[in-house]
C-alpha cells in the first residue's frame, strides 16, 4: 500500500507538472490569438508540429528505454552517461545537418524565413539534451525537482512572449522615450518569428537550470549498454511517431486542402480540448518510473 501512496503522491505532483503549465499556455492562447491573424496563427501552429515530430525522432526512444535499463542494470552511472552521449551525438548531428539544410527545409516545410528554420533546429536540440537530465530526477524519485524546473520553463517561456509581443509595442506606442533609450526599432512589429525566440530562449534557459544534474554525470561510454539501449528504444520511436502523425498531421493537411486562415482557426479552438488530455499524462509520468522501479519486487504483480 505504501508503494501505491508513493505513486499516488507522485502522480499529484507530475500532475502538477503538466496541469500548471498548459494553463499558462491556454491563457497564451489569448494573446497570440489577439495579436496574430489567422494565417500567421496557422505557420506558428506547424512550427509545432515539426518540432513535436523532430523531438521524437532526435530522442530515439531513449527516454523509455532509459528507465528500462536504469533499474535493471547495477552499473547505473553506465547508463546515464551512455544514454545522455547518445542524445548529444543525435543532436549535434542533426544540428550540423539542419543548419545546413535549413534553406532547403524552409521551402519543404512551407515557411517564409529560413530563420524560422534554424530556430526549430536549435530549439529541439536544446529539448532534446534535457531529456535524460528530467528522466534522470523522475527515476531517482525528485519530482518536485522536476516540476519546479517544468514550471520555471513555461513561465519563462511566458514572459518573454509577454514582452516580446506587448510590453515592446506599449514602449514604443507610448511614446514615453523607453523605446529610444532601449534601442529598439521605432516600426517594431509583434510576429511569429518572436514566438520562436521565445521558445529558443526558455528551451537554453532550462538547460542551464539542468546543470547541476549534469556536471554531475560520469562520462562513461559502454557499447553492450548502447546496444540494448537502441534495440529498446528504437521501436519505441517508431511509435513515438505514429502517436506524433495522429496528433498533429490535421494541422498539416488542413492548410493544403482549405487554406492557413482555416487551419489557424481550427488550431486555436483544438487548444481548448487540452485539458482534457492531462490525467493521462500525469499517470504516464508517474507509471513509467514507478512500474520500472518495482519490476523485479516480489509482488510486482500485486502492486
């Protein structure tokens, strides 16, 4: 029973964890839908999607398969330090690869600024080298650690979209010397593109909140542990993806066959079922470490 209270206790709090933020996101909601056309809220919506498709394929179900080993292996520094070299070799690649690419992956995925491009690379790269680090405090029973760390990134997230797109145009309406004195553009205009930075900036500023679990990492490279970490993960992935396409490729196929003006109107009133969606994750959050840690319990059934 005291093994359940645990997982109860723990479920509250990454409940918590995913609850709080996506309440500020939903009262974001309200200004990006005041300042943004319907076809600029369209490019921002498929910003997303790409970066929730590139964050499933840059982790390699690493994550699930992190927890799989964690509690089974007795060298578990091991399998911190490998899983965390793995994800930084995917994403220092794919970050070689997207700058690169970026002019071509503009065109292919329908955006107006190459910038916008090399935002998303940066943006899911930075995701993408926390992953360990928040799975790391879920599995070794620190989720209040966690969730102050989630909350810190989406308040973050939420002041810089806060300035960017109204408090920098009430200084410059205001005509009150703040913009002069600042340097900022007298023709400054709220777009996309500072939603983007947004993103970028709170993404970096998590990491650096991650630091100290990370300096604590013993580099450490094991080719039998990269192996079983890639066998399990890798099928994870692929349906990490199909989750991913279900999701979100209506925000896709919306502005080929209708238009972005629908597809910007269709994405806002999709954000209003999001609630509906936060038990599952919390439990989810909760379940993963809690089921991996007492795995090889005599009554792991029973629990």
């Amino acid at each position: 029973m005291s093994a359940l209270k645990s997982f109860f206790k723990d479920t509250v709090i990454y409940g918590m964890a995913s609850v709080l933020p996506r309440v500020i996101n939903f009262a974001l909601l309200a200004i990006f839908t005041s300042v943004f056309n319907t076809s600029q809220f369209s490019s921002q919506t498929r910003w997303y999607v790409y970066a929730a498709f590139l964050n499933v394929i840059l982790t390699l179900g690493i994550e699930t398969s992190f927890f799989r080993f964690y509690t089974a292996e007795t060298n578990k520094e091991k399998i911190v330090s490998t899983a965390s070299m793995l994800l930084i070799i995917s994403s220092f690649t794919f970050l070689v690869l997207g700058m690169v690419a970026a002019p071509v992956l503009t065109v292919f995925f329908g955006f107006e600024q190459t910038v916008f491009v090399r935002i998303l690379v940066w943006t899911t790269v930075l995701d993408t080298l926390v992953v360990i680090p928040f799975a790391l405090l879920r599995v070794s029973g620190r989720p209040l650690r966690f969730m102050v760390l989630k909350l810190s990134n989406v308040l973050f997230l939420a002041l810089i979209t806060v300035v960017l797109l109204l408090g920098i145009p009430y200084m410059v309406s205001s005509d009150m010397g703040w913009s002069q004195t600042l340097g900022i553009d007298a023709d400054y205009k709220p777009g996309i593109l500072h939603i983007f930075i947004a993103n970028v900036a709170a993404s970096l500023f998590t990491l650096l909140c991650l630091f100290p679990e990370i300096m604590k990492i013993k580099w450490k490279w094991d080719k039998d542990i990269v192996k079983k970490l890639m066998t399990y993960g890798l099928p994870i992935m692929v349906g990490g993806l199909a989750y991913a396409v279900n999701e979100n490729v209506d925000k896709l196929i919306i502005p080929r066959f209708i238009g972005e003006d629908a597809n910007g109107i269709y994405a806002a009133c999709y954000k209003l079922g999001v609630f509906m969606t936060l038990y599952i994750t919390a439990f989810r959050m909760g379940a993963e470490p809690f089921f991996f840690n007492h795995a090889g319990t005599t009554d792991a059934k029973k629990i």
